[in-house]
C-alpha cells in the first residue's frame, strides 16, 4: 500500500516544473516551482447546453433585444422628421433641453445598446464556450544566455572601477538626482496663475456702449431691427498696450428684435426694447461669432459652424460650443446712451476646468 501511495504522489507532481539546485556535500535537492502552472479546469457545461427550453428562452431574449434595437431605429427615423429642431422640453432633472436632440440621443443610444447586449447574451449563452489553449514557446531566456549576460555585466562593471572610484560614484548619483529639478524650474514659464481674470472682463456698472468702428457711444437709435452692431466699452482705445487681451475678452454684439419674437423672458429683461447685448466670443475656442441671419435670429460662429439663437437666450442650437453666448445686462441714462449695468453674467468664451 506504501508502495502504491508513493507512486501516486510521484504521478501528482509529473505536471509541476521543478527547479534543482546544489545542497550541502554536492547533492542536488529538488524544489517545486511555487508558480506552477495549474492547467485548466474541467469544462461545465451551461444550462443551456443541456436543457433544449432554457436555450430557447435565450434565442428569445436575443431576438427580443434585436427586436428593440430595430423599433429604437425606426424611432430615431421618425424623431429626426416629426420634431421641430427649435422645440424645447422639460424634462426632470435635465431641465429644458432640445426635443430633438433628446429623442435621437435616446433612441439611438437604445438601439446600439439592444445590439450591444443582444451580441453578449447570444455568445455567453449559445455560443460555444469551451476554452481553447494554444501552447506557446517559452519568453525568458536560456541559462547560457543568463550566464552571458550576467559575466559582461560583472565585467562592466569592474571595467568602470565604479566601485573602487568613490568620488566618480558619488558626484554621478548627484548629478542624476539634481538633473530632474531642471524641468521642475522650467515649470514657472508656464506663467502666473490666472486667479479670477477669466472671469472678469472691464465692462461694469456705467461703462458706456461704444461703437467699434466710430469710437461714438451708441444710442437705441444707432441699432435697427434686423441690424447686428459691435460695441467695445468705454475707455478701451486700440492704442492701449493691453488692447488685443482686453478686447478678446469684452468684445460686444448688439441686436435688435422685435420684443414679440424674444422667446427667454430673463434675456428680454437684461436689453432695452428689444436690444440685446451679447459676448461676440464663441463659447467653443473664442473664434468672433459674427454671422448673423435676421429672419430666424440666429448667429454663426465661422470657425466650426457652432450656432446661436439670439432669440432665446443666444443658447446653442448646432455645433460644439458647449454654453451659450453670455449676456451683458444693459440700459439707457439720461443723455440716451446705450451703457451696461454690470458684467457678464459668466465668463466669456470657452470652458476651463476651474469654471463652476
């Protein structure tokens, strides 16, 4: 019995590498190789494998997730020609967004999903899983490539003398250790930080509305219905050595429309009968937004295309601007100029990450 029992033991370790090395008095000791390769273990089957109606519950549930994914499709179709793009929603707790955008975002997000997971389900439930080994050579190298490498490195090394040559050692570890802090000095060209500058522009309370190509403060008169004006506020003159940083920032676009066809009632309270002042610097990478269509209200920033409806709170109609065009709050002194009564209600132009 002892017998057989020590000959089971030895069949046990046949498949675990061994690793022999020299004891005491030259006789070699055999050490397992604690990362051994455990192999695979035995295949089980699914329960589909074995019961004929829990796979056709599968192929149902599949085919019910393709299913959805077609209908989802013909949904997105029909969004795309039944809403209006300029209709808007409330939807909690997204808040009042595009009825369109929302109807395709979901409808195409459920149509791609049902065929995402109607794919996983088919191949975790019905498709083979028997796992397949494809035996490879082994990566690490040969005991006399080891051997190799390890003699040039000692003789590498004593070649140098940097163990014999302390002075050498030490100023070399110094330098390598100093040498990193060049880069950490380099940071400080990045330049100051920028505090609240970006959110910050020179408009504030009495700062007159000035016409940018007549340096003329502008009057209600000065702005047609229909028309688009730029303005700059008062005291910034293009002599200035901080003119260009100045004006990115508070560069004014001025339009009139009939109050009837103001759509947000906060923007139509921020103008003057119909007047609305809005930053000119797109909010997707600070292009000037100037192209403007009078009979639907709506800017364009040339750059990449992003769109505005002035109309309604110049929010964002197509295009990658991620907010709308900020307003400037004005309104009229005693002498009938255009001036503003404060800064932008946000900061201008695109986003940052300290924005919030």
């Amino acid at each position: 019995m002892s017998s057989q029992a020590g000959s089971e033991n030895e069949n046990n370790g046949d498949n675990l590498p061994s690793l022999h090395k020299e004891g005491e008095g030259g006789v070699a000791v055999e050490e397992r190789d604690p990362f051994a390769n455990p192999g695979l273990p035995p295949h089980e089957p699914r329960k589909q494998d074995i019961d004929e109606r829990a796979a056709k519950r599968s192929e149902r549930t599949v085919s019910l997730l393709f299913t959805v994914s077609m209908l989802a499709t013909v949904g997105f179709i029909a969004s795309f020609v039944a809403i209006d793009v300029d209709e808007i929603v409330y939807i909690f707790p997204l808040g009042h967004i595009s009825a369109l955008n929302f109807a395709l975002g979901v409808t195409l997000g459920l149509a791609l999903f049902c065929i995402g997971a109607g794919a996983i389900h088919w191949s975790r439930t019905l498709m083979s899983d028997v796992e397949v080994v494809q035996e490879r050579h082994p990566i690490e190298a040969t005991e006399e490539t080891k051997a190799i490498t390890k003699a040039e490195w000692r003789q590498g090394t004593e070649e140098s003398a940097i163990g014999s040559r302390k002075i050498i050692r030490r100023t070399l570890l110094g330098a390598l250790t100093l040498v990193p802090l060049s880069g950490i000095v380099l940071l400080r060209d990045l330049g100051p930080l920028p505090g609240t500058k970006l959110r910050h522009t020179l408009w504030g309370k009495g700062k007159l509305l000035v016409n940018m190509n007549t340096d003329e403060p502008l009057r209600p008169s000065d702005i047609t219905i229909g028309s688009l004006a730029f303005a700059k506020p008062e005291g910034l003159e293009e002599s200035d050595h901080d003119f260009n940083k100045e004006i990115a920032k508070a560069a004014l676009m001025l339009v009139r429309i009939h109050p009837g066809d103001i759509k947000d009632p906060r923007s139509a309270s921020w103008g003057h009968e119909g007047i609305l002042a809005y930053s000119k610097i797109c909010t997707h990478v600070g292009c000037p937004v100037s192209l403007y269509e009078q009979q639907t209200h709506h800017v364009l920033c040339p750059c990449h295309q992003s769109t505005f409806d002035l109309s309604d709170g110049a929010r964002v109609l197509f295009g990658p601007a991620g907010h709308p065009l900020p307003q400037l709050k004005i309104a009229v002194n005693d002498e009938g100029y255009l001036y503003a009564l404060g800064d932008f209600d946000e900061p201008v132009g695109p986003s940052f990450w300290e924005r919030g």
